[in-house]
C-alpha cells in the first residue's frame, strides 16, 4: 500500500464523517429521495449497479417517510459508509485500491 491509497481511503472516510456531521446537524439534508439516486451517484461518479449490489446485500436501507405517501429515501451517509467500507475491504482482500467502483468517463 503507498500513500495514495491510505491518503484516498482517508478522503473517503472524511467525506463519511463529514456527512454524519451534515445529518447530525440537518437532517433533512441526509435524506436523497430514490428519484434523486440515480443523479446523485452520477454526480459522485459512482456506478449504479453497484450500489444496487449493496442494496441487496442489506449495506444500503431504503426508508418511508412518515406521511400516508411519502417516498423512499435514502441516507447520503448510510451510502458514503458502504461505498468506502466496500473500498477497504477490497484493498485488504486484493492489497488492490479500485477505485470503488468509479464510472471511468
């Protein structure tokens, strides 16, 4: 491992702590609407097929809001935290950094 790797799995995890401390202090700023997911990960750069991977593995939860027809959304911190974790894991298993599933563009 060189310090490109432990200083990209460092920015990862900033960016967890930084969006607990979002949602810690606006919670509604957490929440992304399962509309809005597609276009959220676009903008991060991340492949959607993976985050339906981690969805059915149970890493990623949708929630109901609490009105009679309130969407499903999604926690921004509950999906930065599967991504990096799923990032780590893969450098330990592979002592290979991807770069966590990153649409090449």
């Amino acid at each position: 491992m060189d310090i490109i790797d432990i200083g990209s799995i460092i920015s990862d995890f900033v960016r967890v702590g930084y969006n607990a401390a979002v949602k810690d202090y606006d919670p509604p700023q957490d929440n992304l609407r399962q509309s809005e997911v597609k276009k959220w990960l676009k903008f991060r750069n991340i492949d959607f097929k993976t985050f339906k991977e981690l969805e059915k593995k149970g890493l990623i939860n949708a929630r109901k809001g609490g009105a009679a027809n309130s969407p499903l959304f999604y926690s921004k911190v509950e999906i930065q935290k599967a991504f990096a974790t799923m990032r780590l894991n893969r450098l330990i298993i592979t002592n290979k950094l991807s770069d966590y599933e990153r649409r090449k563009e």
